[in-house]
C-alpha cells in the first residue's frame, strides 16, 4: 500500500542509508502530477527535516520530472569527492491516477540499484513491524521552512544547449508539438520553447490528478503511456500539424515520437534512429563509445550499431544498467524498448543517468532539423539497408513456482537447436554486456529471437520476440518459444 506509514518509514530509511554512506549533501526532491504525490512528499519532508537533511525543492512549488532530479545531482557532484548528492522522486511513472510511488537516485544519479533497494525496503519494513518507532519527524510547517528553493526548470534547461543542438533546431524554423500528458514536464516545454526561441506548441497544458482528458489505454484504463497509440491518440490526431511532435510520460523519463507520415513510432525504431544519428556523425564521441541497449530491445540496434563500427553494450532489463558506462563516459546512449534513453552530453562528460524523455523528444526535433528527414522517414531508410523486423511482446501462465525456475535456469536446461526453421546461435541466461543474470532466456537465430522473463507482479511470463522474416515468422518464433519455455519449466 502507498500511504503515510510507508512513506515516513521509507524515508526514514533512505536518511539511515545516507548517513551509513556518508552522502552528507543537498538531497533534491522533487514530486510528479498525481494525486497522491503531493502527501507524500509532505511526509518525506517531515522526516528530512527532522535528521537535519540539506532539502532542495522546486523554487515555484511546481512538479519536477525524473531527469530533472538525476540532472541536480550530477551538476552538484561534478568534481566533488564530498557533500555528495542525491534525490528523491515522487512518481509511480506513467501508471493510473490512483497509483503512488516512490524513488531514490543516490549519489551517481540514476536509479537505485537492487542492493541499495533491498537495504531500504528492509530497513523500511522493520520499522514498520515497529509500529514507526524511531522514525523521526517535524511538523510541515517546520520542513517547509528548512526546506531551500532550487531552480529545477530554469538550472536543467539552460543546460540543456549542451545535450541538443538547440540552434540546428531553431535555425530549421520546425513546427513542434508536445503533449505533457498532463504529467512533470507541464512547466518545462513553454520555458524550452521561449529560451531557445522555438515554434513549439503546447497542445494539453493542463494538470488533473484524475487525468480526465486522457484516451484510455488498451484495457479501458488510464495511464499516461507516451509509448501507447491508445493514450497517445489525441496527439497522433494532430499529426498533421506538425513536422515532429512529442509527449512524456507523467514523470517525463519516456517519450513518444509522433511524425506525420507514421504517426506515433514503435519505440525500438525510434531508439535505433536515434543510434544511426548520435554514432553516424551528430556527435564527436570518441571510437570506444559504446551504444547499449536491454536485451528485449530490436536487433535493428544491433545491426545499425555492427554497420557503424561501434561496441554494443547489451545489459539485463533495467536503465540501472546504464548507469555506470555514462558516468564514466564509455557508453554514449542507452536505450530501453519502453521508450527510456538518456545519453552523453555533446562533449562526451555525463548529461543524466536515469532516463531523459525531455532530450529523446528534442533529439527527434535535432534529427529531424540536421538531416531534413524526420525519425519516422529516417527508420524507412533503415528498414531498406538491414530489413524490417517485426516485434511482438506477449503474456504466458505461470504459477509462481514456474516463475521462480524461469528466473534461474542455466543454458544447459534448455534444449533448443532450431528456432522457427533457422539454427539457433546462441543461447543466453546472462548479458553478453556485463554477464550479469537475466533473470529469464533469450534464443537467437541470424533471422529472429525470443526473450522469455517472469513478470514481477502477475502470474504469467512474458515473452519479447522479434523477426526479420515477417508476420508468420515472428508467430512461429513465439509458438516455438512458449514450447521451449515449457519443457525448460517441466524439465
């Protein structure tokens, strides 16, 4: 449940983390459109407060996207070996009004990773089973007053000139729209828009903790989903209007790229165009900079990235996975197929280290100015140099002990020599990447692969699968792959 008790208790949590990792600076917080949001908030300042943290909060009391937080952090930190930052967002992302959420970015800025997650989570449940004793708090009217005012908007897009080619983009005269789904980004696109002087209409401005002007999603409900053609109907509507438009997600980590010859793009096309422009001459990178994709993302990635001479990077699900490589400056873009990316500033340092759906939205723009073709015409092209792949994701029954086995099998489990009539190539339970566990199964051929992973809150397994061979194909390939699942399940 997503309720005061939790909240106090998480964060009281997160406080203890921070003094056990010595993390003694400014924490930036900042909260998204939904309705609870706003409680929470006020209940995490009061435990803040009351440990004497360093709270920075938006300067206007306005909402605050993802990457606006990972951007302070790392602006902060840049050189600094002490009074390290980090942050705190409150945003159950593009999930439906009644939902709640909570996350923490340590001090590299991106999101937490599972042993910092499992050591707040317990520390969070034990003091909960305490009833909240020792958790420590001040009234609001106290953690407002501590609290110090940041800039978020203003801080987050001055910068943002070095991480988009924002004078291509206006030298062009392109006619932009953007839709914030009533999410964090609200207050950030007209202040985009008049700073870099752009013709960028704002389509929805409003703000309504029920959502109401939303499209339902697929299931009848709402969910601001900038990757789904249901919640993203009213902007592919006004297609026409526009040479690129845009929308975010609640707390704009994911963007949806409309265009008017395609409408709203799959997000692995728009992800692989986005490869063949940084990595094809839009940016100045070094020869080692990396490109990394999830491992259910298109193989068009891979081809894209093969024909550019570039390493590929291919991690287990999760933008975590990422974090590392674009602190360091080794990895230039990460991509995930649901529409998350962030990547390297224009001079190779660090821009965010969670995902960004402001800059993927404005990389769309910078593409479409630079090349004269927008994103949608750019991934035609592509399909005509190395084949149209066809994607699909579906659910398949488990019970939770299947689950459990899916989670853990080793290649030599699974028996499989032909995938949809070509020789299988590989056989992967870790990341070609960084070797790390997939938590599931992916299946190669030179034509097609499937990824099989048990879902983290329902009784299925998904399967992610692709083909360069067309619609039956792809069918055969998911078929196949429930088959080989199932004797690796009963195996």
């Amino acid at each position: 449940a997503f309720n005061e008790a939790h909240i106090a208790a998480t964060t009281e949590a997160i406080c203890r983390y921070r003094q056990g990792q010595v993390t003694n600076g400014p924490l930036f917080i900042g909260r998204d459109t939904h309705a609870l949001s706003g409680p929470a908030l006020e209940t995490a300042l009061g435990v803040l407060a009351a440990h004497g943290v360093d709270v920075r909060v938006d300067a206007a009391d306005g909402y605050t996207p993802t990457p606006a937080v990972s951007h302070a952090i790392l602006v902060h930190n840049r050189g600094r070996r002490d009074r390290l930052a980090d942050g705190i967002v409150v945003t159950p992302s593009h999930n439906p009004p009644e939902d709640g959420g909570f996350k923490y970015n340590p001090s590299n800025g991106g999101p937490a990773d599972t042993d910092v997650t499992g050591w707040i989570q317990d520390e969070a449940n034990r003091l909960l089973e305490a009833d909240l004793d020792g958790v420590r708090r001040v009234t609001i009217e106290e953690a407002r007053a501590a609290a110090k005012p940041y800039d978020f908007v203003g801080t987050y897009v001055d910068d943002l000139v070095n991480v988009i080619d924002m004078d291509a983009i206006r030298a062009s005269g392109l006619r932009l729209g953007v839709d914030p789904l009533g999410g964090a980004s609200v207050d950030y696109w007209p202040a985009i828009g008049e700073r870099y002087r752009l013709d960028l209409t704002v389509t929805n401005a409003a703000v309504d903790p029920r959502f109401a002007f939303m499209t339902c999603d697929w299931d009848g409900r709402i969910r601001m989903d900038p990757s789904s053609p249901h919640a993203m109907a009213r902007l592919v509507g006004l297609r026409d209007r526009f040479d690129v438009a845009f929308a975010n997600d609640t707390d704009a980590d994911r963007h949806g790229i409309v265009t008017p010859g395609v409408g709203l793009l799959n997000p692995n096309h728009f992800l692989s165009v986005a490869v063949g422009h940084l990595f094809g001459g839009g940016r100045d990178w070094g020869p080692d900079v990396a490109v990394g994709k999830t491992l259910v993302s298109s193989a068009m990635i891979d081809r894209v990235t093969a024909d550019l001479g570039r390493r590929l990077l291919e991690v287990p699900v999760g933008f975590k996975w990422f974090v590392e490589g674009l602190v360091d400056g080794t990895l230039g873009f990460g991509g995930e197929e649901s529409a998350g990316a962030s990547f390297l500033r224009r001079d190779g340092t660090v821009w965010t280290t969670d995902k960004d759906g402001i800059i993927a939205c404005l990389l769309a723009a910078e593409i479409t100015a630079r090349s004269g073709r927008d994103p949608g015409v750019a991934y035609g092209e592509l399909t005509e140099r190395f084949g149209a792949p066809v994607y699909r994701r579906i659910d398949a029954p488990a019970t939770p002990a299947q689950k459990a086995v899916l989670a853990r099998l080793s290649p030599d489990q699974v028996s499989a020599s032909h995938l949809a009539g070509d020789a299988v190539s590989a056989i992967l339970t870790t990341a070609p990447g960084n070797g790390a566990p997939i938590g599931g199964l992916k299946v190669l051929t030179d034509h097609g692969w499937f990824a099989a992973r048990p879902s983290g809150t329902e009784d299925v397994y998904k399967i992610y699968a692709e083909s360069f061979r067309g619609d039956d194909h792809l069918a055969r390939i998911i078929e196949e792959a429930q088959a080989v699942v199932g004797r690796a399940l009963e195996g």
